[in-house]
C-alpha cells in the first residue's frame, strides 16, 4: 500500500522531548568520537538522560574508505576515548564479516531469466533469453 503525502510528511517531525547537542572530537590520526548530550526542547542540558558517545572510523577496502560508525559505552569523554580501540576493532571485525556473508549471499543467488522459470515460453534455443544478453536482476 502506498503511504500517503501527509504520512511522509509525519515521518520528518524532529520529536522535540529527544534532541541532542553534538560536539565532535578527534585526534586527528585514528577516529572521531562524536558525543551526544541530551537537551530540552530550549536547549538547556537534560540530566535525565544519559550522555551517549559514538566512534567513527573508517576500513580501507579495494572500493574507498568505508565509514564505520560505532557506539561506545562510557561514562566520560576520556572513558570513550581508552575504548575507542577496542570497540573499534569489534566494529571492524563485525563489518568485515557482514561484508563477507553479501558477497556470499550475491555469489550464491539464483539468476532467473525475465519472465521467470516456467516452461519454455518466451525462450530461444537451449532455454536462453532471446536477444542474447544475460540479465541480472
């Protein structure tokens, strides 16, 4: 079902009971951390809410740079900056892995041919679509 123009417009509403001020920090060699402070709608420092700190990277591959951005559980500015190497390294480790279990889910797929499997309708010769391209879908 298609979603309707004032539902995509719902979907933009910044929820003003859950901003953050964000300030960034780095050391200019390994990452950034990029902490999170809660606010009220005036701006104001929101102590109800925890401060969330989140570590960028980036992993060299054949393509480019590939941000990794992560999470990092901590206290303090200084706490999240001891971590940074550790969860980084988890975070790099999980990416590569998701990275290799697409490349094993797009070497294992099935190329259907366009118009599906049935039959020989609509085949050339030996089952091949006729035009003699191959398509993926």
């Amino acid at each position: 079902m298609a979603q309707k123009p004032e539902d995509r417009a719902a979907d933009t509403r910044m929820d003003p009971a859950t901003l953050y001020r964000e300030e960034i920090y780095t050391d200019r060699k390994v990452g950034t951390i990029r902490t999170l402070t809660p606010v009220r709608k005036d701006g104001t420092p929101d102590a109800s809410r925890a401060t969330v700190y989140v570590g960028e990277a980036q992993l060299l591959t054949s393509m480019g740079a590939l941000p990794i951005t992560f999470e990092i559980e901590a206290q303090s500015l200084e706490e999240a900056a001891r971590k940074f190497s550790e969860v980084a390294k988890d975070a790099v480790e999980r990416t590569v892995k998701d990275l290799q279990e697409l490349r094993r889910q797009a070497a294992s797929s099935i190329v259907v041919p366009q118009g599906g499997m049935g039959g020989l309708g609509g085949m050339g010769p030996g089952g091949v679509p006729p035009g003699g391209k191959i398509q993926i879908p």
